[in-house]
C-alpha cells in the first residue's frame, strides 16, 4: 500500500479503485490498432502502471511495415488482429518470427473463440488478451513479459540491498529476509542471498529456520581465505533457493570487524549473485558507513509512532552524509496499523522526515510470527495477505529503482 494510496482513500476508509502498480522492469508497449476502443483502454490502463510507457500505430496489424521491430524496438507489442483476415494472420507470424528473445508479441482480437485462441498461440505469440482488454489480464501479461525481459537482459553483476532500522524491533529483519524471497519469487532464475551482518544478535537464521554451522564467524576467523569458492562454501542453504550467510551464534565485539573485510565479502557476494540483500544491526558501527558505500538501495525502516519517525530522521541524514556513495534510499513503515488507530499520520510524518515514505507495510503479528515459528517466507503462510502484498510492492519498488539506477529508467521511451 503506498501512502498515495493511503491518503486516497474515502471517508469509510475503502482503497481507491486504481491503485499504481509498479512493474519489476522499465517496459516500452507499441499497440497496433484501428478500434479507438482498443488504444484508449490500453492507454488509460498502461498509464496506472509505472514503469511501462506506451506507443501506439493507428493501423491494421496486416497492414504495417514488416520492419516494425526494428523501428519501434518495444518489449512488449500489442498486436490487435482479426481472426477472418489471412494477411493479418500472416503478419503476426512474420513478425513472431523475427522477435528476439527479450520481445513479447501479444494479439488481442473482438473474438476469443477457443480455436480461434489456438489458431494465435500456434503463430508463437506469447500470450492472449480477450477484448474487451481488462486490467487484470493486461497486468498479468505485461509482469510475465516483465519477467521474460529481466532474465534475457545481460546481468550487470550483483546488486546489494541493504535494511537498516531505527528503533529496535521495527521489522527489518522480517523485510530483509521477504524482501529477497519476494526477489527469488519474481525472477526464479536469479540467485539471491541474505548477509546477516546483525553479528551479534543476527536473526535470520532463527527467521528462516537454518541450522548451517557455517557463517559470518568463518570470514572473521579466515579473513585471508575469503573468495568466491570460500564464500559459496560458508553459505547455508533455504529450501527456498535463498542462500545465507548466518551470523555467529556467539557474541562478537562490533569493532572487531574490518571495514575492509565486509567490503570484500559484499564485492565476492556480488559476483557470485544477482542480488545481495543485507541485514545491518541496530547500532551504528565502524563499518556501516563502508556498507552503504557498497549498497545500491538501502532502505530505512522505522514504525509510524513520534518516537519512531524521530530516529529515523536521525538515520536518514546520517544515509545524506559523506563516504555513502550514491546510495538510494528508501523510507518503509512497517507494522503500520492503518487509518485513525495511528497517532501520527503518514502525511504527518513525511513532514518531520522532510522526504516521503515510500512504502507502509500492515501490521500481522499472528501471520509474521507463524513465518518465524515455521522457519517459511510470508509467501508460504498466506499468499493472499496484506502484509504479503504489501512487502511485495516493496520488492518490487527496490527492483525498479535498481533498473532506473542501472540505465533502464522510467522516463526513457
Ligand atoms: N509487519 C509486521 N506486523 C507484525 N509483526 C511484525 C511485522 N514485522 C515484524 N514483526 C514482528 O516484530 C518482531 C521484530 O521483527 P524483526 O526481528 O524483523 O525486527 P528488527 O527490526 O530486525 O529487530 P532487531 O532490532 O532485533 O534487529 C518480530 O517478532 C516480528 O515477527
Ligand atoms: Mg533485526
């Protein structure tokens, strides 16, 4: 739920009709159609979903130029055909056969007779949009086309995700380790790990119900040892696909840890995976700062209280100061009660914050705690949750500023 959506909504406190949807990549959509009907729908639904920016060609399918892939370069092409017609038919193949891998072609058509259907996904179309087009469907073919996109693009080396809080207890933990099982959802190919740099009361391992021997301690017992064959062979592996470096389960002075060391074991981390979600203690430490300089998003999460916004703002401008890099950073509320059983107001505490929150996650402790107690992410114990939804807009959220950050931005066309 994002605060927009929070602010909008009605005086019996319902959610507004059309929620923004982020997509995981930046998507251009070229539309090919005469039925205004068509264009104007797709238009006004491509419009709530961010990250895709659309392109449309008044035209019959049958029609346009055989080139129209090389000229317009989309991701994702909406062809509208009409089944009777033989030259549109013969187009869509044609056009099919010359999109790459990284190209979804969709038809949508006036008629979805079952074997008409059969007759389009037989020409190697991706997938099949009955008009009238409805969001829903529209949604779910533009995230697979998103997903399709993301995996035949060129990896351009890990990304590292970095959770802080402010205020003991404020949920990081929770966000970090479902943050990564969201990203392992989204993208099954990629390979995601989980950092529990918390070393001394590192909970992740407790959290995903990991019983590796092997972890942090290992590293700050042979530092010189750390490469990539040293670090794959101290990570313990979720059933999930996540990968962890579990903290030590004995204590361990803070200062005793190189910056240089974390340095390394984020840089080996990042060659090795796709994406490096880390989990920082609560307190602030000789090497957070070299952290965050490695970090590409770090977000901040906090609790919606007057205590709570105050130690975030302190976190926050400690993220503006010198040796973070370019860091981006993100605001999340987590354990967010909604509406008027909240003192402070989300609007409220942007104001305080001088920036604005960029994701609420609700508050379940009856659905957090069962995942702790069944060492599960939150996709395992209920799918169909707000606090499940809500952390995978977060997830998503962080997968799209890393697409902007890494050249893919939103504005370009
Ligand atoms: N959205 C939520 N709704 C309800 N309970 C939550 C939510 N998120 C986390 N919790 C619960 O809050 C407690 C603290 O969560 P977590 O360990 O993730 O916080 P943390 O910020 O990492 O704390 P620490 O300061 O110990 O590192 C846990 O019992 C967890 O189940
Ligand atoms: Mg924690």
């Amino acid at each position: 739920m994002s605060v927009a959506d929070e602010n909008n909504r009605d005086d019996e406190g319902r959610e507004p009709q059309r929620t923004q949807v982020r997509l995981p990549v930046a998507l251009k959509v070229v539309v090919v159609s005469t039925t205004l009907e068509v264009t104007e729908s797709l238009l006004e639904m491509v419009e709530t979903m961010t990250g895709a920016s659309v392109e449309v060609i008044v035209g019959e399918i049958g029609g346009i130029d055989d080139s129209v892939l090389q000229h317009h370069n989309p991701d994702v092409l909406i062809a509208d055909v009409r089944l009777e017609s033989p030259t549109d038919l013969d187009r869509l193949r044609s056009i099919v056969q010359q999109a790459e891998a990284d190209t979804c072609v969709i038809a949508t058509a006036q008629t979805s007779s079952v074997e008409g259907v059969r007759r389009l996904m037989r020409l190697g179309i991706s997938d099949f949009l009955p008009q009238p087009i409805n969001r829903d469907d529209l949604m779910s073919a533009l995230q697979h086309a998103a997903r399709r996109v993301r995996q035949s693009r060129p990896s351009e080396g890990g990304h590292v995700i970095t959770f802080l809080h402010a205020g003991g207890g404020a949920g990081a933990t929770t966000l970090a380790v479902n943050c990564a099982s969201s990203i392992k959802e989204t993208n099954e190919k990629a390979k995601v790990c989980v950092l529990d740099l918390d070393v001394q009361f590192g909970q992740v391992a407790i959290n995903l119900d990991l019983k590796g021997s092997h972890g942090v301690l290992d590293l700050l017992e042979n530092p010189e040892r750390l490469d990539a064959m040293f670090l794959e062979s101290i990570m313990t592996h979720h059933k999930s696909g996540l990968d962890v470096l579990v903290a030590p389960d004995v204590l361990v002075a803070l200062d005793a840890i190189e910056p240089e060391l974390v340095v390394r074991v984020i840089e080996v981390a990042a060659e090795l995976y796709d994406y490096v979600v880390i989990d920082m203690p609560l307190a602030l430490t000789p090497w957070s700062q070299s952290v965050l300089g490695r970090s590409d998003v770090a977000v901040m999460v906090g609790q919606l209280t007057v205590p709570g916004i105050r130690q975030l703002r302190r976190l926050a401008g400690i993220l503006t100061s010198d040796g973070v890099g370019d860091v981006r950073t993100l605001v999340v509320l987590n354990r967010f009660l909604g509406g008027w059983k909240t003192s402070i107001r989300p609007k409220e505490a942007e104001k305080v914050l001088g920036r604005p929150i960029d994701f609420l996650v609700a508050n379940d402790f009856k659905i957090a705690s069962q995942c702790i107690d069944q060492g599960v992410p939150l996709s395992e114990i209920k799918k169909r949750s707000t606090i499940h939804r809500n952390v995978a807009e977060m997830a998503n959220g962080i997968l799209s500023l890393l697409s902007e950050k890494h050249g893919a931005s939103y504005l370009e066309s």
